[in-house]
C-alpha cells in the first residue's frame, strides 16, 4: 500500500489529450471489481493500461490512455458505511426487502466528533 496513495482508487481509463474516461467504462469498473476480488486491491494497482484494454478485448493503443490516479480517500468509506448495515428507504441500500438490520452500529471514540451520525 506504500506505493499507491491512501483510499479506493477509481478504476477509469481517461483519454491522455481529451481526459475524457474510457468509453467502455463500465466494463472496466466491472473487471476492476473482478481483479480486487481475486487478487485485493494491489492487485488493480498492478494492472497497466495495455493489460486493462487486453482484458477488455480493446483494439486501441495503450499510449491513448491512462490511468486515473484519483480515489475515494478513506474517510468517504468511513462516513458511508452506514448505509450498507442500517435500514434505509434508499433504493440502492440492499435493504429493500427488508433485509439484515444492524443490532448496533458503532465507530471509535476518535471517529464520531463532528461528523459521525
């Protein structure tokens, strides 16, 4: 982790004279899900562009695109968690059908000041 900053690194390709992202991007997120799940998040950092548009079975050059080094920094994990163990209306929440609640829902003492909900 010393060699990528700190936080869940965006998986997009972005055009290296336009930033534009990637056209197909949603296949790249979907194979970024894929290759942190079998191999952990280095395992994405590993990745360059030519393996990406290799993986992706993209014809053009690699020199056209880069990586984005952006992330969601940690404290974004942090302050959402919530909405992945609390019910919520939410419709993307996973809890439409009323599924697993939280008993308790906690975070360290040095955490809650301020922003915690």
């Amino acid at each position: 982790s010393r060699q990528r900053s700190w936080g869940v690194p965006l998986p997009f390709l972005l055009d290296v004279d336009s930033g534009e992202p990637h056209p197909r991007t949603p296949e790249i997120i979907d194979l970024a899900a894929e290759v942190v799940e079998q191999g952990g998040i280095e395992a994405w950092s590993k990745l360059s562009c030519a393996d990406i548009l290799q993986r992706i079975a993209d014809t053009s050059s690699p020199a056209r695109w880069s990586k984005s080094s952006d992330i969601l920094e940690v404290w974004f994990d942090s302050g959402t968690t919530h909405t992945t163990v609390l019910k919520t209306s939410h419709p993307h929440s996973g809890h439409e059908d009323g599924g697993p609640e939280a008993d308790l829902y906690l975070e360290g003492h040095d955490q809650h000041r301020g922003w915690f909900h």
